[in-house]
C-alpha cells in the first residue's frame, strides 16, 4: 500500500480543514488504495518554536501590527531565502528527520512552512518520494509557499498561479483547481427550507451566519454584539469556533434579534445551506465554502498580508461587500442587502460563479497521479 502523508499546522484551523479535504477526497475516489497519515511538524521543533502556530490565534487577535510587519518584512523571494540560510541549523534537521520518521510515496503540504526543507531532505536523502504543495491562501499568499524544488504546486486561484510564476516555479508545475473543501460540502448543504427545519431555524426571516474561522478571530465578539443589538429583522447564528470568551460574552447578552450561538461545529455546510447572508472575516476556506452555499458575503476583518487579496478578490467580483473598521458598517450593509433582494441575488449570483466544488476531488487526483498511479 502506498503511503501519502498530509504535512499542515495548527495555525488558525484552515491549513488542517484543507488536508482533511484532500484526505477526504482521496478515499471518495481510491478508497483504502493508499495510507492517508497526518503530520503537524511544527511539534518536532525545538521547544522554542514549537508552539509557533498555536500562537497564532493571539498575535492576530492581539499583536496584529507586528504580525503585519513580520509578514511584509519576511515577504519576499530574497528574504525568504536569507531566513531559510539563518534557521537551517534547525530545519534541515527536523525536515530529515520528518522524512525518515514519516517515509512516504508523496507528501502533500498544506502550510507553507514545508516548502523550503522537505523538498531538500528528499533530494538529499536520496528518496524518491514525491512533493506536492497546496497553497492555502487566494490571492495574496506568502512567498514561502512557493519553492521551485516541488514537484507540483497546487493553486486555488489565477492570481495566485501568477505569484507562483513569478516567484520562479515552473509553471507546467502549477495547476490551479480552487481552494480544497470538503468534497460533499454541496450534498450536506441539502434544501434551504428542509436544512432550516432540521436546525431548528425559523423559515419567516432570514438567517445571517456569523463566522470567523476556527479559532473566532478578529472583530467577531464586537460585530457580533452589533448586529445583536440592530433589532434587524432577521436570525442570527454565531460560530464561535475555538473563542470560548467570545461564545460567553455573547450568551451573557439580551439581544434584540433572535440569536443562537454555537462554539466549534462540524455542520458548517448544513449552516451555510440554512442562511441566507454569510458575515465573516476573509478566510480563504470560508470564502470557497460560501461560494459552493451562494451566498452574499459581508467581509468585517482581514489578517493582514495573507487575507488582504481575499477582500478585493470577492468584492471585485461582485460576491460581496468589505465592511472593515468599525461593526456599523456591517449593519449599514446588512439594511441595504434586507432592503433590496434584487442585489442580494446579484451578489448570489457573483458568488456562485466562483464556487469549485470538486477541488478536493481535483487535487486528489493529482496527489494519486504523483504517487504512482
């Protein structure tokens, strides 16, 4: 049996959400043909570094300028590459290490942390395992996730083919095939009335899901609050995620519109079927999701660098609004959309065109390919 190794790390839910998609488009197409492992090499560190993606739910939360300028000063092909010679007394270690411990017909990144090292500890290991990377961000990604070393560099968006082009990866090694969701995301959607029912949602007004990401990032607990207290006629469901403090400030609140608030699910497709208006920082796994479910987004937040080219990427295209600064300009947005269906299904329309369904299912196919078959 073939192995494959799916190498991600924990910062911020998103690059583990996209080897599980992978994964789980593997076994859709080739059953139990391969061995499907999950590796997190950021725990075979030092122990300085090892929580380094853990910690990134409270640098973005609250040390976002100098994350800011962490990422801008190290984004470039240069600086990643002067990084890369400062840190190699560490990462080419753990990265042989990784690749004796973990041997695999393929490995597949979801981070862009391996890019630089596990390509050069195969090379020099002698190996002939193969390396697909799978970049993780729409448009505007860091330099680190592309290495011309890879045997494959896996794409969500034109745009991001074109940085990797242009950040000297060969581009017959480029394919883009959309950012990877779960495969069956579109069939648990289900029926918007039926899916509502089961949810226990009403069916007179309308539903506008409050997201941001795994961990509850960014402004969430504030514009939460905001459209709580809007006295809007509409439903609001909160996802919380991992942000227990925000998930109990908000149940602490009376608020003026009908509310339920969830910590981390797993039935993000069924809420996405259920609502009609996605309200969420610029995710990128997000954003594909509410592609797939048509709905209008409302973008409150960005993370500086990696989630800045996701705002102009849905705006520009139609598919929704940024509203950043301050939660009123949600609610302002939120009246203009309840206030004008013919927009509202513009902005669905703009949404749906943009959906790729089948991404986990494309990578896999490609992954399978690299692994020999």
């Amino acid at each position: 049996m073939k192995r494959i190794v799916m190498l991600y790390g924990d910062a911020g839910g998103g690059h583990r959400s996209a080897a599980d998609a992978i994964a789980q488009g593997i076994r859709m197409l080739y059953g139990d043909r391969y061995e499907i492992a999950f590796l997190n090499g950021f725990k075979r560190l030092p122990p300085l570094l090892r929580n380094a993606d853990t910690d990134y739910p409270m640098w973005v939360n609250y040390g976002r300028m100098l994350y800011a300028l962490s990422f801008h000063a190290s984004n470039g092909r240069r600086r990643v590459a002067a990084i890369r010679r400062v840190f190699e007394p560490i990462s080419d270690p753990v990265a042989e290490a990784i690749v004796r411990a973990e041997p695999a017909s393929v490995y597949v990144s979801c981070h862009p942390v391996y890019n630089q090292a596990i390509p050069l500890a195969i090379r020099r290991l002698g190996l002939h395992s193969k390396f697909v990377n799978v970049v993780t961000d729409l448009v505007t990604g860091h330099v680190a996730h592309y290495a011309s070393e890879v045997d494959h560099c896996i794409v969500p968006t034109e745009e991001s083919r074109q940085e990797a082009i242009e950040n000297l990866v060969p581009p017959e090694k480029v394919t883009v095939t959309g950012q990877p969701v779960w495969p069956d995301f579109r069939q648990r959607m289900g029926n918007h009335k039926v899916t509502r029912a089961e949810l226990g949602l009403d069916d007179t007004k309308p539903i506008v899901l409050l997201m941001g990401g795994g961990d509850g990032l960014g402004r969430l607990g504030v514009t939460g609050r905001e459209i709580a207290f809007s006295g809007l006629p509409l439903q609001l469901v909160v996802v919380c995620g991992r942000n227990q403090a925000v998930k109990r400030d908000l149940e602490f609140i009376n608020p003026r519109v009908s509310m339920r608030v969830l910590g981390f699910v797993k039935n993000i497709p069924e809420l996405m079927g259920a609502a009609d208006i996605l309200v969420t920082k610029a995710g990128p796994g997000t954003i594909a999701e509410a592609f797939i479910a048509q709905l209008p987004i409302l973008l409150y937040d960005a993370v500086p660098g990696q989630e800045e080219g996701n705002v102009d990427y849905v705006v520009n295209r139609g598919a929704g609004s940024w509203c950043p600064l301050f939660p009123s300009t949600v609610i302002k947005q939120l009246k203009l959309l309840l206030a004008d269906p013919k927009r509202m299904e513009s902005m669905r329309r703009a949404s749906a065109k943009l959906a790729r369904p089948d991404s986990a299912l494309d990578i896999a196919r490609i992954v399978a390919r690299f692994a020999g078959d």
